[in-house]
C-alpha cells in the first residue's frame, strides 16, 4: 500500500513542474483569460524588438503585430538596457508579472531581470 501511495506522489510530481503555491503557469495562448491576473508565462521566443525609443518586445507565439503575447520592457528601466534580451530569440522563456491588456493583446510589463527566466 505504501508503494502505491508513493508511486502515486512522485507521478503527481512529476506531471507538472513544481510552482510556488500562489504562481499560475500558463501558455502565451492562454493569456487573454488571465487579465489582471499575477501569473507566469512560458514558451518559446520567436521575435524580440527593440523600438527606436528603447522599448525592448518580447514576443510569443508569432512577430508583431500578429504575436499572441508580448513582454514588454520600458526604456529607461534596467533590463531594457540589457543586450542578453536578444539571446531569448528562439528560446524557451518563462516571464512572470501582471497581465495587461495592450491594443487587445495580452503583455507582461518587464522591470526586473528577475522577472525573465530562460528554460
């Protein structure tokens, strides 16, 4: 009975990554659902952009303006002056903060390196 028992935790464990008891994971594509809400997204990167004012996007799921979600890092703040942002190209991300909605697209507003996460 005990092996059932612990055969049951370590599947249960291992089906799903271990997240901290207050931490949703969702896919880029669910984003639309979680407005509002505080969250961390993983997927893969498949653009990242820097605007000619320093806003740095970036973007799941496709380029702009057809990307399913975007985490945007406001020039001026210090992960926008970090050149690493364009490593994630191409690599899977997990970025945790607030969903906004911005121009109906779902975003998560970046100020902290410790926000983004390479998998």
């Amino acid at each position: 009975m005990n092996r059932v028992l612990l055969l049951l935790l370590v599947f249960a464990f291992s089906a799903r990554p271990l997240l901290s008891a207050d931490e949703l994971l969702i896919v880029p594509g669910d984003g639309l659902s979680h407005i509002g809400e505080r969250v961390s997204v993983s997927g893969l990167v498949v653009a990242v952009f820097v605007s000619k004012r320093g806003n740095v996007f970036i973007n799941f799921g496709d380029k702009y303006p057809n990307q399913t979600f975007t985490g945007w890092v406001p020039a001026g703040t210090p992960p926008a002056s970090d050149p690493s942002l364009q490593l994630l190209q191409g690599k899977t991300v997990k970025m945790t903060g607030v969903i906004e909605l911005y121009r109906g697209k779902p975003e998560i507003r970046i100020t902290s390196k410790d926000q983004i996460v390479s998998e």
